[in-house]
C-alpha cells in the first residue's frame, strides 16, 4: 500500500477534509504546503494573486488558508478570468498542447493581480504552471505543483527513517 496521497489538482483540495475522513492514508495538502512556502520564503509578503480556475477560486480552496495567514487574496476581474478559463479549456488552450499563446494571456492577466497590489503570485493550476514562470515577471511566482513536488519527495526520503530503516 501507498505510505501518503498526493493530489497534484488544486481545485480537488475542495473535497481534502471529506477525503480524510474516510482514509487512513495521510494526504499532503497542497494548498497548506504553498502557504507554509509563502510564508517561509516570502514573510513580509501579505498580497496574494492567486491564478487559479473558476472553480478553485469559487470553492475559496486558498482563499480559506492564506486569509487564516493574515493574507489578502487578489484575484483576476470577469474579463481577466475569463481569459484563464480560456487559456486553460479553449480551442487553443493549455490542455490541447498549445503553450505560446497561453503564455501571454496568462502574464497578461498576472500583470493585471500586479496592477491590483499583489506582492506574488500562485499558479494556482496545473496547466497554469507549465506556462508561467518566476522570470516572466518583476514579483514572485509560486508554483503548488512544485512544492507538492519537492514535499512528496521530502516525504518519501523520510519514510524509511520514520520505520526505523536507516
């Protein structure tokens, strides 16, 4: 069996609590994970633009853990949301394989959360951090799927001390 679950889908941390209710599994949260990086690497940094699906946003995923940290959460206008849906679903969008196009739209709208006082900003999606990156822009650019990354592998690299292994 699995020794900890991990769910590299944002929008999926939406049913994190019931998910732990009903498995004795531990699941590495990713939102938790970004926060705690945000807080660590960036402490003087309280406003977040978040670039996330309407769905992710709606369900306030972030929004619930970052206001706990004294955060103010910026996300994008209806026309600068709609871009990202766009972006990531679209006829030319990040799901088809396409990157360049995105990739514009995407800093586009990063620039406008940037215009709106955010300090940094999460690619709060997947397909949102295959196109955005931290040199695209003047502030920091955190990627979830990333620390979920590197905190799996933390975890995994602990897990033969924790059954006294090593």
């Amino acid at each position: 069996g699995a020794d900890f679950i991990v769910i590299p889908c944002n929008t999926a941390h939406f049913w994190l609590s019931e998910l732990r209710e009903n498995l004795s599994i531990p699941i590495i949260d990713m939102v938790e994970e970004t926060a705690r990086a945000i807080s660590t690497g960036f402490p003087h940094f309280h406003k977040v633009g978040l670039i996330a699906t309407t769905g992710t946003i709606k369900s306030k995923v972030y929004h619930q853990v970052f206001e706990r940290m004294g955060w103010e959460v910026i996300t994008p206008k209806e026309t600068g949301q709609a871009i990202v849906m766009k972006v990531i679903y679209g006829e030319e969008g990040i799901k088809t394989g396409e990157l360049e196009k995105p990739k514009a739209k995407i800093i586009k709208v990063a620039r406008e959360l940037l215009g709106m006082g955010a300090e940094i900003i999460v690619a709060g999606c997947t397909e949102v951090s295959l196109v955005l990156r931290k040199e695209d822009l003047s502030i920091p650019v955190v990627d979830p799927t990333e620390i979920l990354a590197r905190t799996a592998v933390k975890e995994a690299t602990n897990l033969p001390r924790r059954r006294g292994k090593l």
